[in-house]
C-alpha cells in the first residue's frame, strides 16, 4: 500500500471517528462533547482537503433505504 493511500485511510478513519463522537455528544446534550467533536472534525477536513483526499459523505437513512 502506498503511503498516500495510508495518509488516505488515517484522514478518513480519523473524520469517521470524529463524527461518531459528534453524534454521540449531540444524543446526550454534551455541549462540551459536541464543541470538541466538531473543532476535531474540521481538523481533520482541513487535513484531508489540504492532501486533496476526498471523505466520502456519511451514509444516511434515505441512502440506506435505497439500497434495499
């Protein structure tokens, strides 16, 4: 694996955990969760558009539905 495609996959991993805990901190009202997480997530946008990697959006529950 080329180390791009690491850079690629840490970026985008670290984005997914990002919005994981984003989410999690808004179910339970954390403020301070929810203002951590996002400052983590445009962290790591910022990191992944400046190595020109495109985070492919989170799937939704109308993306789900379609599939089916």
């Amino acid at each position: 694996m080329e180390k791009t495609e690491q850079i690629a996959e840490v970026l985008i991993a670290r984005v997914e955990v990002a919005r994981r805990r984003l989410a999690d901190a808004a179910d339970t009202a954390d403020l301070a969760g929810v203002a951590s997480a996002l400052d983590e997530l445009e962290t790591a946008h910022g990191l992944a558009r400046k190595a020109g990697i495109t985070v492919p959006r989170p799937a939704t529950a109308k993306d789900e539905e379609s599939e089916k």
